[in-house]
C-alpha cells in the first residue's frame, strides 16, 4: 500500500428545523447553487421544496441536475459540470 493522508471534514446538522442553517453553508461558496438529486423521491416527500424554499430567501442562483444514479459514473458528473 502507498503512504498518504486522508483528510475528510464533513460538518452534521443534526436536530429539528436545521435546514435554516442551509444558507450559511451555502454561502460560504458564493451565490450560485447546483442541485442534485435522483429520481425525485426528494420531491414526493417535500424535501425538495423545503430546499429549494430555503435557497430561495437568500436570493441565489438555483440549478438543477436531476435523474442522477446512486455513485454516478463520470458522464453524470460531467453533465452536472457543463
């Protein structure tokens, strides 16, 4: 095996109502989002509108990528890119 490091922060916001944090995290990366999801089981539930509802307060630029698979292959990724 090859010597490295691994570094991985990832921050949870765990709890009730913490989506209102969303738009703290998001603009730390600017004013310009991409949202990505699957089949849109994130849409039958409401979640989807929660987010999109939340992104929309700080008046930011929304895009979507929809339909990606679970671990998607670099011609999904691609796509989202462009």
């Amino acid at each position: 095996m090859n010597d490295f490091q691994f570094h991985n922060t990832t921050k949870v916001y765990f709890g009730k109502d913490q989506l209102g944090h969303l738009h703290e995290e998001v603009l730390k990366y600017g004013k310009s989002v991409l949202v990505v999801y699957g089949g849109g089981s994130i849409k039958k539930i409401g979640l989807y509108d929660e987010v999109i509802d939340e992104l929309k307060k700080e008046n930011l630029e929304i895009f979507e990528l929809n339909g990606i698979e679970p671990n998607p292959r670099v011609t999904s990724v691609n796509t989202g890119a462009n």
